[in-house]
C-alpha cells in the first residue's frame, strides 16, 4: 500500500475530528468511497483513537518513592479509606457510555444514508441483483468502509449522548469500559414487554454496536453480503422505552422489575448493582 501524502493524514485527522465544513466533508466522503486506501487510513486511525481511549481509562502504576515509616503508615490508612469507600461507590461510578442510533429497513436505505456509502455497489450484496450497473467495489473493502462510516456515526451519537429518536428500526452504540453483562429490555407506552434480546449479553471491554454489524459476510454463503436491520419498532406502539442494565463481571440480576416498576427511573435495578441507561424511541408518524 502507497504512503498517503501529509495532506491527505492531516485531512484523514479533521474529517475524523469533525473540523470539516459541508463542502470539504462532502468531497472527503466522495475521495472515500473510490480510493479504499484513504478509507484504511481512516478506519486505522478511529482504532487507535480507540485504543488511546482504552489507555487513558486504564489505571496508571505508582512510582516508587523513598518513603518513611510514618509516612507509609498515613498512605497505608488512605489506601485502605479509599478502597472501603470505593467499594461502596463502585456501583454508583458510570462503566459505559449508551446511545440512539436509527437504522434502515433496507440495505440499500443504509447505503443512502452515509454519503461515503452512497455511490458504492459492493459484490454480494443480493439487494443489487438485477442491477444494470455492476459492482464497484469488492466485499472486503466495502465491510472496511462501511466500518468506518458507522464508527464515525457512532462516535458523534456518543459524544452527544443521544437518549432518543424516531425510527422504525434503530441500533444501540455501546462503549465499555471493561466486559461487562448487559441486558436490554424494552416495554411499549401502555407498559407491554417488547423482546429485543432473549438474554443477558457478556461483551468485552470496548466499542460494541447492538444487535450487532449492519452489514457482514453470510457464514452458510461465502462472498454474499447479508443486512441486519436491527431492532424493530412496533407498528402501532407509539414509543419504546428501551432499558440497559450493565453489571460488572461476576454478578448478574436476581430479579427483573415489572413493567410497571420501569417507568421513570428503575431504582430496583440499581439496587441490584446495575449501571442503567434508558433510550427512548418514538414510531415514525
């Protein structure tokens, strides 16, 4: 692979950045979906950003000092002062971050929908068969650039902490900072359960993207292309209220709340020791 110019890393670190204005981003987004080395750059770059993250989350060593007995003796009571009070907090301390995100019925919605996407007709994806225009880009690279485009979405869905929207189908973005289980439950306006997940996730540390990869290679099929839409909305319900509980590893819910017991804040889940984040989504009018 040919080294990108200076020019194009410094671009490649503003679109990221979001210091793009709507014409450059625009015409970046173009350069993104007909040069799949500008877009490796780009998804290698929202790694590490990654990574750096995880470094920072990370609890930094000592450093190792001379010191004298009395003075280890005070630390010693500190230590042991911090530790009981932050087992009593540890609950209490936010693990992860939640967000909205709205998805498509189709693949080729989801393709409309990013403008590095918008022009790109991957090998075998099924929604393009029948097509006069054959494909111009291959699976492989097209999974690498939708990535991308996704992870940027989910990046500016974070760091706005979106709690809400309105969409017929819709994603969760979820940044752990350690594996954690993680139930999702949802009930309708008029208190109905609606089943999103059958039981409890374990997922490692890191960013996850929920129910999972929009778009990924079908293991039965190889080289086809299959779509997950995500989560549906319930014609007729009106909204969803969407419930994440978060344990830390080793521990696990002994009850579900009743409907009725999650609407405001579900206080019996943090009393289970549960980190909880509502999301609420609205049916399309």
């Amino acid at each position: 692979m040919s080294k990108l110019r200076p020019e194009d890393q410094a671009r490649c670190v503003e679109y990221i950045d979001g210091e793009l204005d709507e014409a450059a981003q625009l015409e970046f987004e173009r350069r993104l979906a007909h040069e799949p080395e500008l877009a490796l750059a780009v998804e290698r770059l929202l790694a590490t950003d990654r990574v750096l993250r995880e470094q920072l989350l990370a609890p930094t060593a000592a450093r190792r000092r001379p010191w004298s007995l009395a003075v280890r003796l005070v630390a010693s009571i500190a230590a042991a002062a911090v530790l009981f009070v932050g087992s009593l907090l540890y609950f209490a301390r936010e693990r992860s971050r939640v967000a909205f995100v709205a998805s498509h019925e189709s693949p080729l919605e989801a393709l409309a929908s990013a403008p590095e996407l918008r022009l790109l007709r991957p090998e075998g994806l099924s929604a393009l068969r029948g097509s006069q225009d054959p494909p111009n880009i291959s699976a492989e690279d097209f999974l690498r650039t939708e990535a991308a485009a996704r992870e940027r979405e989910a990046n500016s869905a974070l760091k706005s902490a979106v709690s809400s929207g309105e969409a017929g189908f819709f994603r969760i973005a979820l940044e752990l900072d350690e594996a954690s289980l993680v139930y999702v439950h949802a009930t309708t306006r008029d208190n109905k359960p609606v089943v999103l997940e059958s039981g409890p996730l374990r997922l490692s540390a890191g960013r996850h993207e929920l129910p999972g990869p929009r778009f990924s290679v079908d293991p039965n099929q190889p080289g086809v292309l299959r779509y997950d839409r995500g989560y549906l909305v319930p014609v007729g319900c009106g909204e969803l209220t969407v419930v994440l509980a978060i344990l830390a590893p080793g521990h696990e819910l002994q009850h579900w709340p009743d409907t009725s017991e999650l609407s405001g804040q579900p206080r019996e889940l943090g009393g289970q020791g549960a980190e909880v984040h509502t999301l609420v989504v609205r049916e399309p009018r």
